[in-house]
C-alpha cells in the first residue's frame, strides 16, 4: 500500500457526511488537523498507511474500498460513452474515473439509464426484422459504429462487384502466373512500384498480419499465418494499388457516411479483390460446378484455405453464368456473428443466422470436422447448411489459438447440385423424407414452443407466469 498512493477524497467526504460530521471533528478522530482533511477531500494529499488504518479503525471501514469503489463504476461509464450516441462527447479515462469518484450516484443513475436505452434499442431491433419479415418496410434507426455500418451495407447487397471482378481478370491475364501467384505477384510489386515482399518472424511483428513500410518501400508479412494467408495479403495489396479507381468507384456507390466507414470499406474490398484474383471467376465457377461445390477439393485445386474457397463461392452472381446462391456466416465460439455475406444479400428476414441449434455452434465441439444439416424456419423456408470451424494466424506459447466457424448455406431447393445432399439425413418411413432441424431467427423472434436451446422469451408473446406448470425452457410463453 506504500508503493500505490491512493486518493480516496469524494469517499472520505461522503462517509464523513453520512456520519454528519464536521471536518474539525473528523479530523480530530483522526489525528490530523482540519486544513489536512481539507486536502485530502479536495484529492491533494494521498491517504497514508497509518490514516487508511485510523479509518478502519474509528470507522470500520475496510481498506480495500476506498481503492478499488470507483473501479467498477469506471468500467460501466466508459462502455457507456463508447456507445456510437455519445462518440463525440467521449471523455478521457482520468475524466471518468473522477465522475464515477465525485458522484457515486449519479454514475449509477447514468449506467441504469444506459443499460434501459440499450435494451430498448434491442427491442426496437427486434419489432424492426419483424415487421421486415412481414414485408413491411420501417424507418427505424440508431446510432451505428462504422464498422456496423459497413457490415450492414455489404450484408443487404449481393455480395458480387462486377466491375472489380472484370480487374481481376484482367490482371491475373496481364501477370500469367501459372502455378506461382505468389511469386507473380512479388515480381509485379517490385517490377512495377519497387515494392519488396518479406516474411518476417513473430517477434517482429507480433500484433500485425501485414505492413507496408512506404519510406523503404517494403511490404511486411507475418510468418504466424499460412501460405494461403499470406498469399492473400500480398495479393490484397497489389490489387488496392492496381484498382485504386473501381475499388474508390465502388466504396462510392455504397453512400457510407463517414471516413472511417469507407476506410473499413476499402478493407473488405482489398479482400474481396484478392480473392477475385486468387480465384479467377470463369475457372472458378467452371470448377466448382464439376467438383459439385465441394469446398475442401476446390481449395485444394486453387491451393487456398477452406475459408477463402467458402467466401468465394457466395460471390457467384455474374449473369448468363452464375453458381448456386450461397450465403455464409462466420461466428466465435462466444457466438459474436464476426461477418455475413451473401450472393443475393444475406438473408436477415428468412433466415436470420442468430439460433443456437445451427450446425455452425455445434462445429466447436469437433473441430475440422464438417457438419452438414437440412434447417426448417418457422415459416417453411428451408437451407442446407454446411459448417465448420476455421483456425487463425498460428499461436506462439502459451497464447490462445483464435478458433472460429464457418457456416455456408443455400436454400434447400439445391440439395441435389451440391455433394453435401447426398449426406443429409432421411427418415426411416415410405418416401425418405429429408429430417430437417427446426430452427429460427433468434429467440426473440422465435416462437417454438419447448425448444431446449431457448435464451431469451420472444417479444411477440407474454411471458406464462404458472407456478404450477414448468415447461422445458426457462422461459416459457403463452
């Protein structure tokens, strides 16, 4: 306690307030005189050992607290000005920490009254897919991060750029890489702007994936990720330095309202384009129909990760040649929905992507394992899923390796083009019939009675209150 000082001034003042006491008195109890009770009050003296230990004894207070009160207040409030609402006004974390000193109550009241906006935003949310799926279009709103912002512009639209597609062509023609993109592109880069590509090890860059160090003209690659990877972020920057212009025409066309928006932007861009590349649209989809949309050969055949032949596949909507319409969804085992994508959009209304009981949760359990799955909406709509998990840039020890998992989907309708509908479970009775898992959009949205995996009541039911009667989910409804 000697080595951390420790300013306590608005707690001594409420404790000696709640006692109502003077500061003469308090000061006399504590063997200090009253100008030195003033100091410590007004945080310009710290508390010493021998005065935190007078405290706990005339006052029985225990020590720790007047360390450690403010501590969670401080936490709260800084989620709360973190909300996009109160960007502009976010304080410093010194500002916050003395709010959550000075006025204990008052932080409280702030963080209650975020937490009831918060969950009426939520609710909000809800009755605005619902009447979306109702067909009823809304004007509802809130305040969005940039980044929410871009997820919500690329997940409503098909997930095809023609015009970058057209580039990519073009490119992989201009480089002739054959079998070596990688090598192509490293020779193009220095040819072409002087640009050298290195791999460098963990300990030099331990936090990025790649950096492009203009004054030495040097392109920068982690070693922690895979050939496929890092032939993905070499072929990202080549790609934003050769379409600048369709990639800027692009971002343009998406009406992002902020700077940082349409920097996030430029990202998935960079992305989708490297994958254009990596996977030329003619020969990519020609293969994929041949292989029957099997992800794991085709990643094989265009010597890319599981996760890029998956992305690719959604991407398949040029016209006079387009593929099966696939969306697909990545989450984390906590269930944070990390992107959505879609050849037609992805599709909020009718399938929702937020159930427990998809396959994409239960992939964690046997990781590279890949689990295939017939799923039935509330209302009839059916999907074939496809999921598995993905892992990330390779840990050093004792860091935690980043797990996450994939789910490709299509409507069930395509079951027979696909090579995973030949492994979808049938029924034992007359006729075959395909078993599909009923599924929904989100449990708040749901309204399957008895659904063991229920998180939440749905907000179109009243909750059914029977002490006598105890359904299979905690939160049974009438």
């Amino acid at each position: 306690m000697a080595e951390q000082k420790i300013f306590a001034g608005p707690r001594i003042r409420r404790i000696r307030n709640q006692k109502r006491l003077t500061q003469t008195a308090m000061a006399e109890a504590l063997g200090i005189s009253p100008s030195y009770l003033n100091l410590i009050e007004r945080n310009q003296r710290p508390l010493t050992v021998q005065l935190v230990l007078r405290l706990a004894s005339v006052y029985r207070i225990d020590p720790h607290e007047l360390q450690a009160e403010s501590h969670g207040s401080a936490a709260a409030l800084k989620e709360v000005f973190s909300d996009p609402l109160l960007a502009g006004e976010l304080p410093g974390d010194q500002e916050i920490v003395e709010f959550a000193e000075a006025a204990p109550n008052a932080s409280a009241a702030v963080i209650k009254l975020f937490r009831a906006y918060r969950e009426q935003a939520e609710r909000l949310t809800d009755l605005n897919q619902l009447l979306a799926r109702e067909g009823l279009a809304t004007a509802l709103s809130s305040a969005r991060l940039p980044v929410d912002e871009v997820h919500e512009a690329f997940e409503r639209r098909p997930h095809h750029f023609a015009g970058i597609e057209a580039e990519a062509e073009a490119f992989a023609a201009s480089l002739d890489p054959g079998d070596d993109l990688y090598g192509a592109l490293k020779g193009w880069l220095k040819r072409e702007h002087g640009i050298v590509v290195r791999v460098l090890p963990v300990t030099a860059m331990p936090d990025l994936r790649r950096r492009y160090d203009r004054h030495s003209q040097r392109l920068f690659v982690s070693e922690r990720l895979s050939p496929a990877d890092q032939l993905r972020e070499v072929a990202m920057e080549a790609c934003l330095v050769r379409m600048a212009t369709v990639v800027a025409a692009e971002i343009e066309a998406l009406k992002l309202s902020s700077d940082e928006a349409r920097r996030l932007a430029r990202f998935e861009l960079g992305r989708y384009a490297a994958h254009a590349l990596m996977m030329p649209y003619a020969s990519f989809q020609a293969a994929a129909i041949r292989a029957r949309y099997d992800v794991e050969v085709l990643a094989s055949r265009f010597r890319v990760s599981f996760e890029q032949a998956a992305n690719r596949l959604t991407t398949l909507q040029r016209p006079a040649a387009t593929g099966v319409a696939f969306f697909m969804m990545e989450v984390d085992n906590a269930g944070n929905r990390c992107r959505r994508a879609g050849a037609r959009g992805f599709p909020q209304a009718r399938f929702g992507g937020a159930c427990p009981k998809l396959p994409v949760h239960a992939a964690f359990g046997q990781p590279g394992q890949i689990f295939v799955e017939a799923v039935e909406m509330p209302g009839g709509d059916a999907f074939l899923c496809v999921a598995r998990t993905l892992e990330g840039p390779q840990c050093a020890y004792p860091e935690r390796p980043r797990r996450t998992a994939l789910l490709l989907a299509c409507d069930l309708s395509f079951r027979d083009e696909i090579v995973y509908g030949a492994a979808l479970p049938r029924t034992a009775a007359a006729g075959s019939a395909l078993l599909t898992t009923p599924v929904g959009p989100a449990c708040r949205l749901c309204e399957r009675v008895g659904c063991l995996a229920r998180a939440e009541p749905p907000v179109t039911r009243p909750l059914g209150l029977d002490e006598m009667t105890a359904g299979l989910s905690a939160f049974d409804f009438q």
